[in-house]
C-alpha cells in the first residue's frame, strides 16, 4: 500500500464513521466530517497532509 492509498482509505473510514457518529450518537460529530473534507481540500493544493508524515514514519512509500 501506497502513502496516497493509506491517505484515501484513512479519510474515507473517517468520513464514514463521523458520518455515523453524526446520525446515531450527536450531530457535532458533523464536524469532524468537514474537517476532514478541509484538510483533504489543502492537501490537494499543498500536497501535504500530516498524516502522509505518519505513513511515511510507518515505511510506506511514494509510488
């Protein structure tokens, strides 16, 4: 797995279970959703995302 696969798929389970959290336990859970989505959006002009560093650390590469 790739640093941009572990990105998308990390994003992705948390877009869905926030989405969850939001419907089933407290609407703030909302939120996190759209600082998800923020943080997906910068990354797609910065090319930077904090957790690329995590991935990265853990030996996954940049294909």
């Amino acid at each position: 797995m790739t640093v941009n696969e572990a990105l998308r798929a990390t994003a992705g389970v948390a877009v869905l279970a926030s989405l969850a959290a939001g419907h089933w336990i407290d609407p703030r859970w909302y939120l996190f959703t759209a600082f998800v989505g923020a943080n997906l959006l910068q990354s797609a002009f910065t090319k930077w995302c904090p957790a690329m560093w995590i991935f990265r650390r853990l030996g996954l590469e940049d294909r």
